[in-house]
C-alpha cells in the first residue's frame, strides 16, 4: 500500500502520479485495489496510461461518484472532495485498460449513497456486491479487514502485483 502524499487532503494530480511511480509498467498481471478517494485516484491514473497498457483486475471498496448530505453540508469536507467530484472522469479510457471491475458497497456507508452501485455498474460494467453492516469499510464502522475481497482475488497467479491504494 502506497504512503500517499497528504492523505487528510488528498489532491488528484499528486495521488495519480504517486501511483504511476508504483505500479511502473502495468500489465495483466497487476491487480489494483482501492478504497474509497484511492478508488478515485486508480480511476483517474488509468485514464491517463498508455493506449496499449493492459490491468488484469481492479478491485474498488467504497467507491464513489456522489457523496452523501453528510461530507457535502461539512465544510471541511466539501472543500477536499470538490475537485474529485467536479472533474470528470474518462470512463472511455479507463474501460480500454482493463475489462475486469469488481465493486463492493455498503448499505450503510454513512458517506457513499447506494446509488453510486449503479453509476459503476453502468459506467465500468463493474461486478457489485452489495453487502450489510459494512460502513464506510473502514475503522470508524469497526472493519479491520475485508476477507471478501481476497477471496475475490484468490487464487492470485504467480507474479501477479497486487497494489492497494487507501
């Protein structure tokens, strides 16, 4: 898991090219894995790669296009997330990289409405999973691992790179 730069204020350009220097050369043995703004930020650098770079999975926990009343009327918050809300995402260049999305979601996220479960499986044809009591799946809603997604991404070939970004 890459140390992102300013991680309590996130700015794309500099998470996008942390996660270039990364992964290096994709290929379709490297297997993404985000989580929620990281999930934006895997996104945002596939967009950016290379005609012919090929990713073999991309795995995004919590991933959003909306956010919740919550993170919107919070000031502070509103202010960090703008730019990730109102630039666009290629969807066209990011579907060209790799044909295998898989997506999980939780009823209860207090900050990702439901919703975005459709927004990714229109725009990705992602594989959803929608799953209970899950929250935002992280230390706030009491998640200390997802055994979910590694069973998704079990059994991992040999060489297969697997780079989680938070």
């Amino acid at each position: 898991m890459p140390a992102m730069p300013n991680p309590d204020a996130p700015e794309i350009n500099s998470w996008v090219n942390i996660l270039g220097e990364v992964v290096g050369e994709p290929n379709r043995d490297t297997v993404l894995v985000g989580h929620s703004v990281g999930c934006q930020t895997i996104l945002r650098y596939m967009a950016k790669l290379p005609e012919t770079a090929l990713i073999g999975k991309v795995v995004l926990v919590a991933p959003w296009l909306t956010l919740s009343n919550e993170v919107l009327s919070n000031q502070d918050y509103s202010v960090l997330v703008k730019s990730w809300l109102d630039i666009p995402i290629d969807w066209e260049s990011v579907k060209k990289h790799c044909d295998s999305f898989l997506c999980f979601f939780s009823k209860d996220d207090p900050y990702v409405p439901i919703e975005n479960a459709r927004m990714f499986k229109e725009k990705l044809n992602a594989e959803v999973i929608i799953e209970n009591d899950m929250g935002h799946y992280e230390d706030d809603s009491n998640i200390k691992k997802i055994p979910q997604v590694l069973e998704k991404l079990a059994p991992l070939p040999a060489g297969r790179q697997v780079i989680s970004n938070t």
